[in-house]
C-alpha cells in the first residue's frame, strides 16, 4: 500500500489525487496518464523549459502592470520562473514531449508548476490556488495557441544560436589543418577515380569554407525565429488579453530573454503558420549532410590503414574491435554520419506535421518541437565532438601521398599545356600499363628528362 503524501485537487473534469511534494497538479496528472508514449520529458529539453517560464514571466510582469495581478501574485510569480530559468524544479517539467492537444499540456505542466512555485515563495502550501491559481493568475492573458509557439521558436533559436559557435569552432580547427597541410601535394579524385593534383591543405580548406557558409544560413533563420504571435490567445483575436497587454508583454518578453523578439505582423497568420520551424530544420538539415558528407571523406582518407587510401591519419580514441587485436576505428567521424541520418529523418517528419495542421492552428508542434530541440543538441555536441577528438588531431602520412602523385596518371593532366593532349594520353597509358612512375613514361614519349617533367608536375 502506497504511503506517498497527496493532495486533492479539481478540474472540470472532476477529482484527482496528485502527490503532496509535487509541483504540478491535475492537469499535468491527467497528461502524464494519457502521455505514457516516448517516455521522454519536456525537461529534456531545458531551452525550452527555461523559454516557456519567460514568457510567463513577461505575461505576469505585463498583467501586474495593467493591473490584473496584485503586486504580491506578480512578484512571487516572478520570483518562480527566475528558479526555473536558474535550473530547478526542471524535473518537474514531467509531461511527454509526444503528446496531443497542440502543446495544451506543456503549457499547462508550465501555469502548475510556476503557481505552486509562488505559493511557496509566499509561504502558502502547494495547492492553495486561491491565492495563486495556475490559469486564472499564471495562464491570465494568454492561450496554449500563444505561448507554446512563442516558447519553442525561442527555444530554437537558443539551440541554433549555440550551436553556432562551435560550427566556428570546427572550421577553424580545418582551417588550421589546411593551413598546416598547405604544402602537401596530394592526387584529387573525382567519382573515386584519381584526377589532377591539389594540395592536402586545399581539402581542408574546403571543409572550413563549407561549414562557415551555413554559419551565415543559421545567421539569416533565428531573426524568423524571433517573430512570436504573444498576445494573439486563442486564434489570434487577442480574446481575454486587454488593450495594452501585447505591447508590455512583448517589451518584458524581449527584457527577459535578451532576445530582439518582435510582434507578429498577422496574428491570425501567425497562429497556424510554423515556417519558422520548417526554415530552421532545412538549415539544419543542410549543415548535418555537409557534416556526413566530411566525415566520409575524413574515413575515406584514413581508411586502411595498410589496405585502404592511408592519406590521413585520425586520432585512436578507443579499441576498434573485440576480436582483431589492434583495430581503430574511425567512431568520431562515424557518430557524426549517424547524427546526420537522424536529423535528416527529423526534417521529414517536421515537414509532414507542417503540412497536416489544419486550419487556424497546428496541432503537431509538439513532435516537431522535439525532433528539431533534439536534432539541435545532437549536432551540437557532435561538431564538439569532431573537433576535439578527431580534427584537431588529425596526421597526414606524407610518405603514402608523395607514392601516390609518383604514380597516379591523374598528375599528367598538368603536362597538357607543355606537351599535349596525346603525349600526356599516351605517357598515362603506357603508366597504367607497365606501372612505371608517370615522370618516366612522359620522359619517353616527349623531348622532356625525367627531372623536368617532375619540376613541371611539382607546380
């Protein structure tokens, strides 16, 4: 027999026990019942947590302002979202990230756990929703169709805004390694056939070059982010907000959050569109395939590393197998490819729940919140960990490249100029055919030595 404490409380639907020490109450209970589907709390996303108690606490700041809250009710309203934005009571953020009613039981979880938050901050038990009730005074003003869409684009652009710095961080990591392999001749392959020589440091470059560039694309979504339709309740009405409330909100809003936040231009537009979130997705979509597609070629180049390309090589970070003594394998590189399948499977998602919410609102925010906060913080801490335990520490084996331009007929395409097309064909063939270094068989078919053809390919 159970001899956890409870306390009674009631919805329009009628009675519930809920735990004494909780922080939320019935309508998060009636949520937890119904919501047993992921098993994955709104807590595991702690941006979204801390963007959903902002924008209460810009509401209530708004609502005491106007007169809609005793002084007492705002402060200690205020008092608990600055708990929550400081880390507690996130674990009271209890409700399933998958769940129906287009965020109603998110936003809900939120009013129960800042009103009871309040109380205690006012000495009162939890509960005593007399005096701090969590629709009437921390839901006053406001709707799920509102808050919840201001909350996750907040949150979003939080995510993107982090993950940018370590974007940077990655391409300058391959920028320093291009810049440290800058005079290491290496054969280019094109379709995995050898094509014209480059330099190793180019390779690198390149990478850099690719990341920064959706550095800018990030930089050119959050503003798209920071457009919220607060203030527009239900279906974008405004009904149960008074005359002036949108405004100080959205002031208080944007003190709080240290974000440029601005005001929907329709608010009825505003309360069903979530272009936002597909934009954000694409983005990050875009970046995750650029991260997969280097880090084949970082496995790719370090693959062997007797029987495979052997170009590079990448830091050993653990044993490789359980079986074969003193097997590495490429496991950074090969977490960022599976980061990418993941993200990549996540855009897919979010475009069908973009496209299937009818009407004046959609009701599948939630999934779509989760897969791109989750997708966010994946790609976030896999750039981190590709930096540091991979790019960071990567060795070009030089030997093993200098073999491969000796005798790769793609270093010929740089003789066309000098000595043309059908010299430079036949001295790759006759290369090919007898497995001579390709110096030797252009010095054969031309009045060229063997040393100016090399100074020639050295250029």
């Amino acid at each position: 027999m159970s001899t956890v404490e409870t306390r009674l409380e009631r919805d329009s639907l009628g009675e519930l026990e809920v735990p004494a020490e909780a922080y939320w109450g019935i309508h998060t209970a009636r949520a937890r019942e119904n919501f047993t589907i992921s098993t994955t709390p709104i807590s595991q996303h702690p941006d979204l947590v801390r963007a959903l108690v902002t924008v209460k606490d810009a509401a209530a700041a708004a609502n005491g302002e106007l007169g809609l809250l005793p002084a007492g009710v705002t402060e200690a309203i205020a008092f608990a979202c600055r708990r929550v934005r400081d880390g507690e009571l996130h674990d009271q953020f209890c409700v399933d990230v998958l769940q129906g009613g287009a965020g109603t039981s998110t936003n809900m979880n939120a009013n129960e756990v800042i009103a009871n938050a309040a109380l205690e901050h006012l000495g009162l038990p939890r509960g005593r929703y007399d005096v701090v009730h969590p629709i009437n005074d921390v839901n006053r003003s406001q709707s799920t169709n509102d808050v919840y869409p201001t909350a996750v684009k907040m949150a979003v652009a939080k995510g993107l805004l982090r993950l940018v710095p370590c974007l940077e961080e990655l391409a300058l990591a391959f920028e320093e390694r291009g810049a440290a392999f800058r005079s290491i001749v290496k054969i280019g392959r094109t379709q995995l056939q050898d094509a014209v020589p480059m330099t190793l440091g180019d390779e690198f470059a390149a990478f850099g070059v690719a990341i920064r560039e959706d550095v800018v694309r990030i930089g050119d979504t959050v503003p798209l982010l920071l457009e919220c339709s607060l203030g527009g309740t239900a279906v974008g009405t405004g009904v149960t907000a008074p005359p002036g409330y949108r405004d100080v909100a959205m002031q208080r809003l944007r003190e709080r959050s240290g974000l440029p936040m601005t005001p929907a231009a329709h608010l009825f537009e505003a309360s069903w569109d979530v272009s936002a979130l597909l934009q954000s997705s694409a983005v990050l979509r875009r970046t995750a395939i650029k991260l997969s597609k280097i880090s084949s070629d970082l496995r790719l180049l370090a693959s062997g590393p007797q029987a495979g390309l052997g170009e590079i090589r990448l830091p050993a970070r653990q044993a490789g197998s359980s079986i074969m003594p003193g097997k590495v394998n490429p496991v950074i590189p090969e977490v960022m490819n599976q980061i990418a399948f993941a993200v990549m499977g996540a855009d897919v998602t979010i475009g069908v729940a973009a496209d299937s919410g009818q009407l004046q609102l959609n009701a599948f925010e939630p999934i779509m919140a989760h897969s791109l906060l989750q997708s966010i913080a994946w790609v976030t801490n896999g750039v981190s960990a590709l930096r540091r335990f991979c790019v960071e520490g990567i060795e070009a084996d030089e030997t093993v490249l200098a073999r491969y331009v000796a005798s790769s007929v793609g270093a010929v395409t740089a003789l066309v100029p000098s000595i043309g097309y059908e010299a430079a064909a036949h001295a790759a063939q006759d290369a090919l055919r007898t497995g001579i270094p390709i110096a030797d068989a252009v010095s054969q078919h031309t009045a060229l030595s063997r040393e100016e053809v090399a100074e020639l390919l050295a250029h």
